[in-house]
C-alpha cells in the first residue's frame, strides 16, 4: 500500500515539473494539492482509530476532563457480571494519582508508637518511593485516637497513647507530612465489633443476627458480631466518629475497606425486618440470596456511604474519601457492597481493590476485571497485594510479579502491611527493601489539596 501511494505521488510531481505548459503545470498542481489532502485525511483518520481511548497518566491534570467526559463501561460489560446497573452522575473532581500506599495494622503497634522507631519507618517508605500510608484508626470496637464520641456511647474506658504519651494519629500524621506522604487513616472495622467489646455487650439493640437468631461470624479478625447498618443510630454513632477524626486531624482522607458491609446472611433483626415491611408491604424472603432482598439491604447501605460522603465533604471538601473492598461480584452478592455503583454515584474517591492470590493468572483475571477498568478512568484506582502475614509469609518473587503486572494495567498499588514488607519472607531486609526499590525506582509524589 505504502509503495503504491509513493509511485503515485512520484507520477504527479513529475507531470508537474516536466511539463511545458502553464496550464498544465497549474491543472497539475490543482490534483496534485487534491491528492496530498485525501491522503492525509486518510491517514489522520487511520490513526486516530489506533489510538485507545485512555492512556494513564500518574499526575496528570489533563486527565481529569478525560475522566469527566469518558463514558462508562459498555452495557454488555455490566451483563457479564450479572449484576444491578446504577445509573451514573456526575463524577469526582480529585484529581488522578498513582497509589503506592501500605496499611499501618494494629500488628504494627509498636513501630507506630515510638516516636523515633515511627520516624525511621517512614523515612525508609519515603526512600522507597512510596507516596501514601493508611494507619489503621477504628479496630476491635475501639478508636486510636482521644474519642469524646466513642466516651459518650459508653464504648472506650481508655485511650490510646504512645510510649512518650502522645496522640499517635496526630504524630503519624505530622511525621508522614514532614516526608512528604499522604495519610488516609483507615477505619478498618466498620460495621464488625467483637462480641466481648463494650460496643457489642452495651449496645446490644445496635446489632443485627441471622434468620436462626445468630449475632456473630467467624472472619480473618475472629468471631465477630456485626452492627446493622439500617439502624440509624448506628448510623449516626459511625458518623460522629469519622467526623470527628476529620475535624480533629490534619489528615488528607480516610479509608473504608470490606466491613463497611453487612454479610448477606444477616438483617433478620426486628428493626430490620420492621423496616423493610414497612417500606416494600412484604416480609422480608427467608433466602439471603434472594434478588429484591439483596438488592434492598445494598441500597441502604449506599444511601449511608452517600450521605456519610456528603458530612465528610461539607467539613473538608477536598478530603479524599477512599474505598478498599473486595472485587465487584463477591462484594455485592456476599457483603452487600455496591461499590460499583459508590463510584458512578461520585461518592468514592480513591478505591484500592483487594486482590490477595497466590496464582499470577487467576491475580491477573482478577485485576483485568470490566469494573476495574471502568473505574481506572475515572479515579485513582489501585490493587492490594499481600506482603505476607505473621503465620503466612509471601516470597519477594510473588510479591514482585504482582506489582509488575499490576503496574503493566496502569493500576496503583497497596500493600498489606508494613510489617510484612520485609519483616516476614524467606529474604533477608535488605534483599526484599532493594527489590521494592527496584520496583518504584522512579519517584510518584501525590499532591493533597490542604482544607
């Protein structure tokens, strides 16, 4: 083709320059100008068919008005999940960042505790190149943090200190500032509560059950009972505490993960049942599965995370408001966590999905998901990989091909949890600390917008 179009055009400026004539020299002209614009339209035209739609770009501004104007997944994208398709508004105005972030759990107490042994922490991520941290501040029924809240709902007899007495989120915070890394203090518990917690044995009436009349579940944190997100004292109770982190501290947003949710199994509590019979004329169907009930106890929980959201944004607009669940089906149908539809709603900022498998093709089926594309093009998006536990360790090799795959989609990453990046794992610290190095060898600084 190519060698066609240059014979082709070699013809016409010959004719141009050979011939004799004025006139022809002007006809010859004329097709030849023709010519020379039919074929850049075509090949403007061909071009502009190779090019993808959306290419990401880490802090980029530009990809904002991108994100506002792309459309959402196709309609037979949502059809192979099987699942509800919330109509889309107008979407989040916080600017795309590329996530390198890693969870500080309750089993990294100690580090986040003393003061100096907190610096050299974060002083070794900012070294790395990581650019976030999301310090776990609600966990077991109780706050990290001096709570007037959590002392008036009778829940926290004490408060957390450090080992020189002082606030531990207000000195996380100040110490990952001075290295520059964003903090997201992280609500990891959500609607769970142990059994024995002064939140579960003094508020019994806040909690929901099964059909069966059973309050609790066995999970990774152990048996735990779960508040019911229907009921709006709860609601308020949960509202009261994040605000109250928001207004107190100096942070650049919070975190939800999978508990901000409710078990499909659970919602058979008298107030819930009352409730859905008075709104919908019909009992409540024995069957968890059942669509309508799903699909019920799913959108009410949306309209808590929408005006949750919403109280967070009127205190600092430019908070970011950041979710990490489970991947799309399992959350919806399993915990009754539409975050799909938070996102197309703009109530989500930031959503870091957790991808926790030991195989590299079922890891990349996972984060290769329809959703997970549809949201990269419109907030920051990111995947969380586990870097090991106490009883489980994750060799840097996993680790590593993970984030490589991950990074190859364009997507950001977490990682679960400090301790574990290279405080567990057949390596030694410092080949697994050079493999991370490696691994963000470029600086990504994220920028927070400071209500």
């Amino acid at each position: 083709m190519k060698l066609m179009q240059r014979g082709f055009m070699f013809s016409n400026w010959q004719k141009y320059f050979v011939g004799n004539s004025f006139c022809q020299r002007q006809r010859s002209r004329k097709r030849f100008l023709s010519l020379l614009f039919a074929i850049t339209f075509t090949v403007t035209l061909v071009i502009h068919n190779l090019v993808p739609d959306f290419i990401p770009r880490w802090n980029d501004h530009q990809a904002i008005a991108q994100s506002q104007t792309k459309p959402n997944a196709k309609p037979n994208q949502q059809k192979q999940l099987n699942l509800p398709v919330t109509p889309p508004t107008s979407p989040t105005v916080i600017p795309r960042q590329e996530i390198r972030g890693v969870w500080l759990t309750s089993n990294d107490f100690t580090m986040f505790s003393d003061r100096k042994q907190l610096g050299q922490a974060l002083q070794q991520l900012k070294q790395l190149n990581f650019n976030t941290i999301y310090p776990v501040v609600w966990n077991s029924g109780y706050v990290m943090y001096p709570s007037t809240v959590a002392q008036s709902a009778d829940i926290q007899p004490f408060v957390y200190r450090g080992a020189e007495g002082q606030d531990i989120v207000a000195d996380i915070i100040a110490q990952a500032h001075q290295h520059n890394l964003l903090v997201m203090p992280w609500f990891e518990f959500g609607f769970m509560a142990p059994p024995t917690s002064e939140l579960a044995t003094n508020h019994p009436d806040w909690l929901t059950q099964e059909i069966d009349g059973d309050n609790t579940s066995i999970t990774a944190a152990g048996e735990v009972a779960w508040l019911n997100p229907f009921h709006p004292e709860v609601q308020k109770f949960l509202t009261e505490l994040v605000l109250e982190a928001v207004s107190n501290y100096d942070l650049d947003g919070i975190q939800f993960d999978d508990h901000t949710s409710l078990p499909k199994t659970f919602g058979y509590d008298r107030y819930t049942l009352n409730l859905y019979r008075q709104e919908t004329k019909q009992n409540a169907p024995a069957d968890p599965n059942a669509p309508e009930w799903v699909r019920w106890r799913a959108n009410k929980i949306s309209a808590f995370m929408a005006n949750l959201n919403k109280a967070v944004k009127q205190r600092k607009p430019n908070l970011i408001f950041s979710v990490s669940p489970n991947y799309y089906e399992f959350a919806y149908k399993q915990q009754l966590q539409d975050w799909l539809g938070w996102v197309r709603q703009g109530i989500v900022d930031e959503l870091i999905v957790q991808v926790y498998r030991s195989d590299l093709d079922d890891f990349r089926a996972q984060i290769s998901r329809p959703e997970i594309a549809e949201v990269q093009n419109k907030i920051s998006t990111g995947i969380a990989i586990l870097s090991g536990l106490r009883n489980s360790n994750v060799p840097m090799s996993r680790i590593y091909s993970q984030a490589i795959a991950t990074q190859e989609r364009g997507l950001g990453i977490a990682f679960f949890y400090y301790k574990s990046l290279w405080g567990y794992g057949p390596e030694s610290v410092s080949d697994r600390q050079k493999d991370f190095q490696y691994l963000f060898r470029s600086p990504a600084p994220r920028f927070a917008i400071r209500n």
